[in-house]
C-alpha cells in the first residue's frame, strides 16, 4: 500500500470526537509515507471547517486532504455552460461552490446537501417547483450524496440527505445525478489527486456501501471497519465483500 482513501464521518470521527487510534493510526501512515485523502459525503461545513474539527480532535489533517462531493458538482455545473444554481445546502458549505451563480428562481440546477432541520415543507414544495413540478421540463437535480442516515455523535442516527433526494425524485419525476460516495466519479478524483496507481491504494470506512462497493468499482482494495454505520446485517446481505473487516482504524496496521 502506498495510498490510502480514509472515510472521516464513522471512521475517524464519531460527531465530533476522534475514534480512539484515529490520530495515531494517520500518523503512522504519514510516517511510513502512505499519501492520504480523507473522503466524506458531509455537506454540513465546508473543507477547511472539516479539517478544523480533525485538528480539534487531534488528528492532524489540512483542507487540501480532503475530498468532498461539492468539488464534483462545481465541475459538473461550470462545465454545463448552465451556472445558475438554487442550492439547498448549509451556508457555511457554499463556499466550495465558488463560481456557482446562486439563485432563487428558475434555476439550471438544484443542488441538494444535508440541511438538516432545514428541510421543510415549503423548501421542499419550492425544490420541487424548481424541478418542473412534475413536468419533467424543469431544471436538473444533483445530488451531493444520498446517505440515508448518518451517526451524529451523541444523537445518535440521524437522517441525512438521500431520503430527502428521494422524495423529490419521487414527486417530480426525476433522477438525481449523484456526486458524492459511492459514485465512480468521486472516487476517480480521489484517486487524481493522491496521485497512486490504484492497485496500491486502499479505501477504508464504515459504510459497506458507500465506501467499500464504491472505491471496489474503481479497482482499490478495501478494509471495513466496525465503528460508524456499519451493521453485521448489511455485510452477510452484501454479494461484494471486502478485503478486510477490521474493528477500528487503529487496527488498519494489522490489516
């Protein structure tokens, strides 16, 4: 292994609070040269609010290391010729949006994140305008991910954006073009930037979906770990499994 693709919710933090051999576990892997990326569909806070956090919890990490699904749907929508963009997602994360026209009418795109309580009726009512009403002729929806839930810390599971991405799915007739984990393509640009060919990079998280059937697609090798979402359910359902079902991430140096 020379590269390692590093889940952060689940794997490195539980909230926001370090998994117990987190910091220890990247610094040995910085030590013997292992090039990094910590992958993450959280569309709560933007890269550098992310890697504040790590620090706050001592593991060592800066916004460059970080792979987010926002930077997929900046490309995707610049590259249209199409910028307008009605974006429900936090505030605080709009800034890895840089370039994207921000509207609230007749919009090219509508950007769904994790908003949280901030889904409401009436947000959603209007999404669901944006997106032709039903018409099927209205504008085209991206999503950053469609995690059904996700462990905040101390509440518990909570639920994340995908339900709501399939409500309007559902309502307006529509099929999300999905940009965060497990698509192929978040996964392709986590690759580029570590800059390893990937029969030597492994990818590691909680989810058996997300992260492991995900980064599987592109060829990495894979490690599950027990801490975050991972259910022993969801593994003897699954026909891919991976390479390597550890306990934690401090356990990544026996793996």
């Amino acid at each position: 292994m020379s590269g390692a693709l590093i889940d952060v919710d689940g794997t490195l933090l539980n909230g926001d609070v370090a998994i117990p051999g987190a910091a220890e576990t990247l610094r040995m892997l910085r030590a013997r040269g292992v090039a990094l990326r910590l992958t993450t569909n959280t569309t709560r806070r933007p890269r550098a609010a992310i890697a504040e956090a790590l620090g706050r919890a001592g593991i060592e990490a800066t916004a460059d290391e970080i792979v987010i699904p926002a930077s997929l749907a900046r490309r995707r929508i610049l590259d249209s010729g199409s910028p307008r963009a009605a974006l429900l997602i936090p505030e605080a994360s709009k800034i890895d949006l840089a370039g994207v026209e921000q509207v609230t009418s007749s919009p090219d795109w509508v950007v769904v994140g994790d908003l949280g309580r901030g889904f409401t009726f009436d947000r959603l009512t209007e999404a669901f305008r944006w997106l032709g009403g039903g018409s099927g002729r209205g504008a085209g929806l991206i999503a950053l991910h469609k995690n059904r839930y996700w462990h905040a810390g101390e509440d518990g599971f909570v639920l994340d954006a995908g339900p709501f991405v399939a409500a309007l799915e559902y309502a307006a007739g529509v099929t999300a073009e999905v940009v965060g984990k497990p698509a192929p393509a978040f996964f392709e640009l986590a690759l580029r930037e570590l800059g390893v060919p990937v029969s030597r990079v492994l990818c590691v998280g909680d989810s058996l979906e997300n992260d492991c059937i995900g980064a599987r697609r592109v060829g990495c090798r894979t490690v599950l770990v027990r801490t975050g979402v991972f259910t022993r359910e969801a593994l003897s359902r699954s026909e891919i499994r991976p390479d390597f079902v550890i306990e934690s991430i401090a356990d990544l140096a026996h793996a």
